[in-house]
C-alpha cells in the first residue's frame, strides 16, 4: 500500500516521464519497471556479496559476473548522462531482456522478446535513475505496489478491472488456505503475479524443506506456479516479480482463460488464488462451451466461479474474491452457482470485505470465497466474518489506520467449530447447511448476521416537559440579568 511521501515520489517521477518526452501511461509504466528491476537486480546481489563475505566463500548464483559490474545500478547510477544511458541501453537492458534466454521453456524470456527501451534522451534517464535511487526497495513488493499505484493514473483502471489486489488481502487469503509444497497453484487472471508471489512467500517461509529436497525444490521451481492473462505488460510484469523472489520458471503465458480455446485444460490444479475480473460481460460465442453448460450467463465474476471449479482436481481449493453481487444475486445463472457450491461442493467460507478496500480504483463491496471442489457436497456449515478494517482507512487516501481485522480473521478460521461459534452478533459466527438453503441459497452475511440494538429508555413526557420549563425560566432569569448590567453602562 502506497502513502504519503513515496506517492509523491512516484507522481514526481511520472511527471518527469512525461515532460521529458514520454506520454503513454502503459509505456511509462513498462519502463519505470524496466529501471526498478535492474534496480532490484543489484540489491539482490549486494545481499549475496554481503553473505559470502560473512561466511567467507564465493557468491552463490551471482546475479552479475565481475566484467558485467557496470551494469549494476549502484555503478551505472554514478555516470555523467551519456554514459549512463549507453552503458543502460546497450547492456543493463538487454541483459534483463535476455536472462533465462538460454532456456526454451522460459516464459520470462518469451514475454520479455518484445520488450523495447524507449527512454528517448540521457539526460531524462538520468534525472528518472537519480529519483528511483531515493525510492525505498525495503519490502520486495514495493515495485507490484508502485504498479498498482501508477494503473490508478490510468482513466480506464477502473473499467476493465486492471488493478492489483492489495497486499494485506492477498497475504490474509494465503494464510486461510495455507499452501503445501506439493500443491499447484493457479491465478486465471494474474496480472502483476502478487498472489502467486506471496504463495511463493509462504512456502518458502513455512516449509524450507523445499530447498532441502531436490523433487520439491524442482516442483517449487518449475510446475507449481501457474498465472495466464492477455495483458502483454502485466505478463512482464508478473515474469519480473516472479523471477526477483526466486522463482525461477513460473508458468506465467497469455490466455484468456474463459476462452473456448482453452477449454481442456480441466482438472489441473489443486489451489486456486485469484482477483478475476469483475467489470463487463462476455461474447458467448468466444466463452468456453463448457462453462456455458455449468452457468448459463455472459457475466464474467459468474464465468470465472464456474472456471475455477472445472480448473480444480477433485480436493483442490479455491480462495477467490467475488463482488458482493455473487452472493445474493436473484438471476438463475446466480442461484445455479451458489447451489453447485454449496451442494456439490463444500464452501467452506464467506468473508465480508468492507466496500473501501479496492479505493482510489473502485468503490465495490466484495466477498472472498473458500471452496473446496468435491463433486459429492460436503458443506454441513459456512463460516462467515464480517471485516469492518483492514487497517487502512476506507476512502479514497487509504491512510494507515489502528483497527485491524485480518489477524482476527485467520486466528478464528483456525480456530473455529461449528458447535461453538453460533453466536450471530459476532464478526464470526458458522451456520448450518440446512438454514442456507432454507433461505434459497442466499450467502450475504446480512442474512444471517444479527445487529444487537440498544434499548434507549426515555423519562415520561411529563418529567421532560417539566425539565423544559425549567430550562426556559433559567434562560429568562439570565436574560434579565443581562438587561439590568446593560442599563448599569
């Protein structure tokens, strides 16, 4: 979450983009990347000489060879500009076009082909490296929060549903559905790659075992993380974030994953994380035969359910936000889906989010989902939280606030059961299968949450007339004295 003074920062360097020659959002974007990234690259090789050095033994995986140390940004940075921009231009940029090149099954180095350098002069890339220089790279995620924060300059970010989860709701559904080391993991519609990444966190952080054992530490590698969107610049995007938290091959390719093209691709996966898009409807004609069968409908937030469970292995997983919509819509494609979920499926749970989270981009009230596909039911209850925070404020600012409800919400997930938590005016609370579908399968948590009012108790009238005229002969004597000390002047 960006705020205060490295918004500024960002607008001043979006501002000298601009003045300086480049004046198509998506293109400043791809090259303020481009530059963060080589940026990046050196930190991380910084870390690694720091290392060695401690423990006294050559560089691990070296980012950088000794002859290419002009291409590391804490060199390159200190250039007059002509040489800065020949030494960025002719190598620092074509080394980060071409890392993983020698390998054919590098979607890295497949989205990074077309990739262009269009800083126009060197006296604009000087002036842009001397003001990302001071942009602070302390969280590895910094570069996928200065994204989000650029698409929200664009005037269609809020249409087409191009904006990035934040990070604290990301890391709140990791943390619900807890990743395995053997899972594999799916966004459908990935741009900058964020849940993949902070699944990726997690596992590193939660099971090390994965560098300790070679068929895990190749599965970590190669076949666990799986992202596709028809965004060519989030595609690099999301190739660049993977590779710079040690992910080295991540399936990460073009797709429209409701396509009728990609129809087979059935069964696969056994986790599930994902933002779909929201906005807009669907062409039944390019929608994929399969998922028109399961629900009919052209909306896409009901499509992108409908493709999650056919992605799913049986015992596969979903965590997936959804607009408020979904839950309580009145349309048959709604109510089919709802009761697939709940009945040939096992929901487990229905997390209300607070309509400010997705602000400045959009102002819609969503929900996450938790599923698990089964094919043979299994829900007996869904638990439900109300989220009232999310520790920042929700307006337009965002702005850092105290209350804080998502360590709540994976402390009760964990320890939650049914047969205790059946108080309704609580943020948490379960209910039972049969009651959901008393109420047609209605999954708002208004429907079953239960608002305590207090009981305001009144004097009789009487007792507040009297209390009136009381107040009224006070005012009359004040007045009076008032008078007296005017006509003593």
């Amino acid at each position: 979450m960006i705020t205060g003074e490295l918004k500024s920062q960002i607008d001043r360097i979006w501002d000298a983009f601009w003045s300086g020659g480049i004046s198509n959002p998506l293109e400043v974007i791809e090259q303020f990347t481009y530059l963060l990234f080589i940026k990046r690259l050196d930190e991380l090789h910084t870390a690694q000489e720091k290392k060695a050095n401690r423990l006294n033994r050559p560089i691990e995986n070296p980012v950088f060879l000794p002859l290419q140390y002009k291409m590391r940004w804490s060199h390159f940075k200190n250039f007059d500009p002509q040489k800065m921009y020949e030494v960025v231009s002719t190598q620092a940029f074509p080394f980060i076009k071409e890392m993983h090149g020698d390998r054919e099954d590098s979607t890295y180095s497949h989205h990074m082909k077309d990739a262009r350098f269009t800083i126009p002069t060197p006296g604009l890339l000087a002036k842009v490296v001397e003001m990302i220089d001071k942009v602070p790279m302390e969280d590895r995620d910094t570069k996928g929060d200065i994204y989000e924060y650029m698409l929200g300059k664009i005037a269609t970010a809020g249409q087409n549903g191009q904006f990035r989860t934040p990070r604290h709701i990301i890391k709140m559904m990791v943390e619900l559905v807890a990743p395995k080391p053997d899972d594999i993991i799916c966004d459908p519609a990935c741009g900058t790659a964020g849940f993949l990444m902070v699944a990726g966190e997690y596992l590193r952080e939660r099971h090390p075992e994965i560098f300790t054992d070679a068929a895990r530490k190749w599965h970590f590698n190669e076949t666990c993380f799986h992202g596709f969107d028809f965004d060519s610049t989030m595609l690099r995007i999301g190739s660049m974030n993977m590779l710079l938290h040690g992910i080295e091959n991540p399936d990460i390719r073009y797709r429209d994953s409701l396509a009728q093209e990609n129809a087979a691709d059935e069964e696969r996966y056994t986790l599930i994380l994902a933002n779909p898009p929201f906005a807009g409807s669907l062409d039944t004609e390019q929608c994929a035969k399969n998922l028109q069968q399961m629900v009919k409908t052209k909306k896409t937030e009901l499509l992108f359910i409908a493709l999650f469970l056919r992605l799913l292995k049986t015992g596969g997983r979903a965590a997936v936000i959804v607009p408020d919509g979904v839950l309580f819509g009145s349309s048959g494609a709604h109510k089919t889906l709802r009761t697939a979920l709940v009945d040939e499926h096992k929901l487990e749970a229905v997390i209300s989010l607070p309509s400010g989270v997705f602000k400045p981009y959009a102002g819609v009230s969503t929900a996450i989902l938790y599923f698990t596909r089964t094919n043979s039911g299994g829900t007996n209850h869904v638990w439900f939280y109300d989220v009232q925070a999310d520790g920042f404020s929700l307006d337009d600012k965002r702005d850092p606030v105290e209350a804080d409800d998502l360590p709540d919400v994976i402390r009760r997930w964990r320890e939650r059961d049914p047969q205790r938590d059946t108080d309704r005016t609580a943020k948490a609370f379960c209910v039972p299968v049969a009651e959901i579908r008393e109420n047609g399968y209605d999954l708002s948590i208004n429907r079953y949450k239960e608002v305590l009012h207090e009981e305001v108790t009144y004097d009789p009238p009487k007792v507040i007339l009297a209390r009136l005229r009381a107040l009224e002969r006070e005012i009359d004597q004040d007045l009076e004295e008032l008078e007296q000390l005017l006509q003593g002047k």
